[in-house]
C-alpha cells in the first residue's frame, strides 16, 4: 500500500487520535478507516445519504430508515457521544455549581470533596 502526506484539519486529527485510541488503531489508520466507510456510503445505490444527514441533523425520523441507514446514523453518534465523553469533566460541572461529592477513589476508598 502506498500512502501520501496530506494536511488535515487539527480538530479532526484530535478526534481520529481520540478515536483510534479506543479501537486499537492510530490516528491514521482511522482516518483511513472513515475515509473507506464515507467512500463506501458516497458509493451506495441502497442508501439515501439525504435521510442520513436529515436524521443526524435532528430534522429526519430514525425510525423511517432502513437497517443499513440506521447502523450508520447508529455509528455516527456513537463516534459523536465518545468524542464528548473524552471531554466531559464531571467534576468540574459539579465544582461549578459550588456543591460537594463522594465517590471511590482508584483504590475503592470513599473519598469526600467539599464544595470549597
């Protein structure tokens, strides 16, 4: 296989790094990854991309597509929903809000923050 250098947007390397990391690849075997499954999706006589993109833009029913159509809406928010949970600090929204919590630390012991 031959490979070529490309520049590539900054926030989409992070995702693909991000992502790669939790299905055991590196951030350019992803790339490579999404880039064959939206080169098979553009390919696709059996798919409606239109449907697709309406469902994933919140103006279209998941319900009204068809299986292949709903396990790539399925994929895309999957991929979506992993990429704000490697963001998501709860406990900074908590501390935000100046109220304590409790929970295990690493070793199973309970510790106790205050809001302070």
């Amino acid at each position: 296989m031959t490979t070529m250098p490309t520049r590539i947007d900054g926030a989409l390397f992070a995702a693909a790094k991000s992502s790669g990391a939790r299905n055991s690849r590196s951030a350019a075997q992803q790339l490579d990854h999404w880039a064959r499954i939206g080169r098979e999706l553009e390919a696709s006589t059996t798919l409606s991309h239109r449907e697709i993109e309406a469902v994933l833009a919140g103006g279209g029913a998941y319900d009204a597509l068809q299986e292949r159509e709903q396990a790539v809406v399925r994929a895309a928010w999957d991929e979506g929903l992993a990429e704000r949970l490697d963001t998501f600090d709860l406990r900074q929204v908590i501390a935000a809000q100046g109220v304590g919590w409790v929970e295990n630390d690493d070793q199973g012991n309970l510790t106790i923050t205050d809001a302070d």
